[in-house]
C-alpha cells in the first residue's frame, strides 16, 4: 500500500493542472474519469505526467476505498501500462 503523505483536498476533486507527487518528485495532473461504473462504486483514473523525463502515469482508485485502493500505472508502449509500486504519495 502507498503512504500517502500529504493531502490538499479530497482525492476526487484532483483536475488539470494540479499537482500531484511521487515519492517527492512533483507531477501534473492531465484530467480525472471514470474508468469504469460499478453497480455501487466506480473505479476512477488520475492521468499524470512528468515534465523532467515526459512520462505518462495513471493513479487508479474505488471512490469507495480510495486510501486503500490506490494504484499507480507507468505507460510504457502506445497503449500498455505496467503497474509501479511506489512508496509515498501526496497531492
């Protein structure tokens, strides 16, 4: 599980142009939706990026346990993303 270090509002309320860090490297919010709607929780995707190195990240979470739920996503090829496990988090 990530240690999230640090919050600045609710996790759902994170948009464009906010900033979000990995373990203490700072990261630009692109956009926030719904992945997927379950019958009574949706699975949520923050896309993120890296100005440093232009890499693309997704932070993916259940509104419903976003704390415990939270995973994050490098985009390594056009459309395949591999899962990373980073320490701490904070937005």
């Amino acid at each position: 599980m990530i240690e999230i270090v640090k919050k600045s509002k609710p996790i759902g309320e994170l948009k464009e142009g906010d900033k979000l860090f990995i373990n203490g490297k700072e990261m630009n919010v692109d956009k926030q939706f719904i992945f997927i709607e379950h019958e009574k929780m949706k699975e949520m995707i923050i896309e993120f990026f890296n100005l440093e190195n232009e890499r693309e990240y997704q932070l993916r979470y259940f509104d419903d346990q976003n704390e415990s739920s939270l995973e994050v996503y490098e985009l390594m090829d056009e459309f395949q993303y591999t899962r990373r496990e980073p320490k701490t988090i904070s937005w």
